[in-house]
C-alpha cells in the first residue's frame, strides 16, 4: 500500500477502493481496510459489532496507550470520558478564546520575522501551548512533545521502533508530573484526572498515565494538522484565501470544508467482536480493521461533487471528528483555535501562499495527515 497510498494525495487512490475493494484485506499487515462512508461511520459507530480495544490487537502485553480513552469501550469507556468531559464542553472551551487569541498574536508576529515554515511558527506550537496550559504542563519541553507525538502517530518503520522508547519518556514524564501534583494540587487537568473516582475507586496509574498521554497528542495533533491543510488547500485553489478576507462569515465553513477534504486524522482502527458482514466481505471474528475517514469524507455517495473543494457547501456530513460514542472530545477546542488562528491570519496578512522553492514535507503517517513541514510567503 506505501506506493499507492500518496501521501500528498490519496484521494485517486481512495476513489479506486470505493469502487472496487470497498473492504479490502491487506495480506502484509493483516488488517481489514474500509473505505465507502456507511461501512466507515458503522464499524467507527457500532461498538456492539466492533471494539476500540485496538491496542492490545497490535501489542498484547498493553500498556498506557490501551488503556486510555480512545483504546475503551463500554462501560470503561463511558465513565473514563465523564472524567474529562465538563474541560470539553462549548461552554467551557469558549471562555479560553481570549488566551488562544492571544497566543496567536504573539505566534503571528513571528511569522511577520520571518520564519516561514508555517508548522514550525505557528500550526505547531498554537495547540500545543493550550493543551499543555489545559493540562498543566510546562510549554518549555515543546520540544518533547512534538518528538513523542511524531512518534506515536507515525506510521514509519523508524517510529514503530520508536515507539516503546516514547512511551517509556511520557510515562516517566507524567508519573513525576502527578507526584508533584499530589504534593501540590492545581486547577489544571493533572489534578483533576488525579482526584477523579470511578465507582468509588481512583483510576490506577496505567490508566491515568494513558489519559494524560492521549490527552497531550490528540490535543495538539488534529488541530495542527487542521490549520496547515487549510493553508494548503487554500494555496491549491486560488482566490480562497481573498474570499474569506473580504467574508468573515464564511470561515466556520471553510474549516468545517477543510476538515472534510483534508481530514487531519485519515484512519483508526477497530477490532471486530463476531464475525461480520461488510460490502459482502466476511471479516471474522477479533480481525483488525482500518477504517478510513478520509475516503470515506471523499465518497461521491454522500457528498456532490465530492473531489471538489467547496466553502460554500451545505449539508457537509463529513466525520472527521469520528462517530458515536468515540466522537472527538476535543472538537469545540479544535473548532474554536482553527477559527482564531484562521481570523488572526486573515487579519495580519494580505496573501499568504505555500513557498514551492522549498520542501512541503508531509506526514509520515497512515494516521494522521498534514505536513511536518509546510513553508509559507506571508504578506
């Protein structure tokens, strides 16, 4: 699939599969890929058909990352997301719109300095500074993270080595973080996870290490990726970025179109709890399957015109966010910092177009789809 599956552009590739291999067994990685939109949305929608219990398909022993939220199901999973819930909610997440908007101003008169590589200056370190505020971490080991979250989404030979070694440093990391958090309680995430009971019992080590590692990647991951695709496909159709200059209106669209035609996480993974039936493919009973959001957000079933880029689209149904049960926690946040960021960008620069002279580096990853590198003119 790595010579198929263009890292820049996977949508022919998708278009072929929905076609013809809507459900389609990858003998090399012995894992079931879905492409069409029902059958995605109902294998990431039907937890009584398919688990998330995906870790452990890939490494038995466990370990934080299977037992964290996105590795649950019910009822683990319902009472592991109450913990976290209220942070997420519309309401709490728009009375963090002041410190995101300040953030971007600082980011944005980088830019203006400067630095081109447009993840570096501003798409990377905008939502990892408000998940480690949200969490209560230091902004100082950015570095850090970005190296552990390429690391665990990654989809490279180099970061499947790598992984065990990341995982190893967040576990360290955090467990000292919450041994100093018991010493000295705050109002930040660490804390509150900490303090969280579940049926009368405090969450074990394992599986507060696994919330707060998911919490620190999925917090800075999507919406990274979310803002460096806008830019990019607004390059690609010229005219977009003027548009949206002249109509502040149509933004919330646009990202919304955005996180359809470039979803910023492609796939997941799910395991199959009996045998099942899809598009008339037989998956048995504990396979591993690959649902792909990305085609699924492409599929001319659901969508008109649906290879066509189109911030004036209506009824988009798309699910970047996931579906059910697992819907991304984070999606107010990831809305709200893509609309500041978006606006604050608008309002600084005239044009800011990608620079073709120098590398577009994407992600090296199955998972997770945008750019490690992504140099802008701004103007």
């Amino acid at each position: 699939m790595e010579n198929l599956w263009d890292r820049l552009d996977p949508y022919p590739f998708y278009r072929n599969m929905r076609a013809d291999k809507p459900v389609y067994f990858d003998d090399t990685y012995r894992i079931y890929g879905v492409y069409r939109y029902q059958d995605v949305k109902k294998v990431l929608g039907d937890y009584n058909l398919f688990s998330s219990q995906f870790g452990k398909a890939f490494n038995p022993e466990g370990g934080p990352f299977s037992e964290s939220l996105i590795n649950q199901d019910p009822p683990a999973h319902t009472k592991l997301r109450s913990i976290v819930m209220k942070a997420f909610t519309p309401r709490a997440v728009e009375r963090m719109e002041s410190s995101i908007q300040d953030i971007c101003n600082e980011l944005v008169e980088g830019m203006k300095k400067g630095e081109t590589d447009f993840v570096k200056s501003f798409t990377y370190p905008l939502p990892v500074t408000v998940i480690a505020e949200m969490i209560g971490i230091p902004i100082s080991d950015m570095d850090k993270f970005k190296r552990w979250s390429d690391t665990v989404v990654g989809g490279s030979p180099e970061s499947y080595a790598d992984f065990p070694t990341a995982m190893k440093e967040m576990s360290d990391y955090f467990m000292n973080m919450i041994k100093l958090r018991k010493q000295d309680p705050k109002d930040d995430l660490i804390s509150a996870v900490i303090a969280a009971e579940v049926d009368g019992e405090k969450l074990s080590m394992i599986q507060t290490l696994g919330f707060l590692i998911l919490l620190l990647i999925a917090g800075n991951e999507t919406t990274t990726n979310l803002i460096s695709n806008a830019i990019y496909v607004f390059d690609q159709h010229p005219g977009t970025y003027e548009t949206l200059r002249n109509d502040r209106s149509l933004v919330p669209q646009a990202i919304e179109e955005v996180l359809r035609y470039r979803s910023p996480v492609q796939s997941i993974f799910r395991v199959a709890k009996q045998d099942v039936d899809i598009a008339g493919v037989t998956v048995p009973s504990g396979a591993v399957l690959q649902p792909w959001i990305g085609s699924a957000n492409h599929d001319e079933r659901v969508f008109n015109n649906s290879e066509k880029f189109d911030i004036y689209r209506k009824d988009n149904r798309h699910i970047a966010f996931g579906e059910g049960i697992h819907y991304c926690l984070g999606a107010p946040l990831a809305r709200l910092e893509a609309k500041v960021a978006m606006n604050t960008l608008l309002d600084n620069f005239k044009t800011i177009v990608v620079d073709r002279k120098k590398p577009i580096v994407p992600q090296d990853s199955d998972i997770v789809f945008g750019f490690k590198e992504l140099h802008v003119k701004a103007e």
